[in-house]
C-alpha cells in the first residue's frame, strides 16, 4: 500500500534531515542491505565451523593427553558456537523470526493511561499491517 500525501511529506523531510546531518551515514544506510550481512554472518559461520573441525581432528592426532583432551573441547565449542551462530543467521536472513516477533509484540499488556496508543504504537502498527498486507 502507498504512503498516503502526508506521510510521503514527513519521510522525504526526515530524509532530508538525515541527509543534512550526516550524508555519509545516509548514503551507507541506504546502500546496505540486511541480507547480505546476514550471509556473511553464514559465511564467516561455516569457516569458523571449518575452523572448529579441524582443531578437534588436530587434537585427536596429538600424543600428549592433556593438550589432546584441551583442543578437542576446544575445538568441539567452536564448532557448536558457530553452528548457532550460523542458523540464527540463517533464520533472519530468511526472516524466519518476524512471526515470533509479531507474537510477542501482540502479547505486550496495553498501557493504562488510556486507549489511544502513542504515536509510535500507531506507526509499528500501520508497519505490521503493511507487511502483512491488511492494508
């Protein structure tokens, strides 16, 4: 759905407010895109893994117990760590997390002062139904 006149008026000024202050903070955020750091986070992820395996490997070769029982753990933990931190990458890339995340917030107990939401309720709200194509 299209931004009605109003809302299109206040972006382009917070656009050009943005641009103002900080013209090289604007042009990075303008130019980056969340799934590609989200696969270098994979990609670091599986080299990390890679690194993982090959500690474990190089501790099962060595002679001296200690050292081999030391680098096998050591290479077992990061292996797990950057399998974790390769699938929670993988999630959000694929945007697997935006339904627990909508769950969550639905969840949220209303505020009590009284029943019209702040300004920036409003604005997540109508951000939600876009997304999900309500509106």
């Amino acid at each position: 759905m299209p931004l009605s006149e109003h809302e299109q008026r206040m972006l382009d000024q917070i656009e050009r407010a943005l641009y103002a202050e900080d013209p090289k903070f604007a042009n990075t955020v303008r130019q980056t895109n969340p799934a590609v750091h989200y696969k270098r986070w994979i990609i670091k992820a599986g080299l990390g893994f890679v690194v993982g395996v090959v500690l474990l490997m190089t501790g099962l070769m060595l002679q001296s117990t200690v050292a081999q029982v030391a680098i096998s753990v050591l290479g077992f933990l990061v292996m797990l760590l950057c399998f974790l931190w390769g699938t929670s990458a993988w999630r959000r890339a694929s945007g697997g997390g935006a339904e627990a995340a909508a769950a969550a917030a639905e969840a949220k107990p209303r505020r009590k002062g009284g029943s019209r939401p702040g300004m920036m309720n409003r604005f997540e709200e109508r951000w939600r139904r876009r997304q999900e194509g309500e509106e």
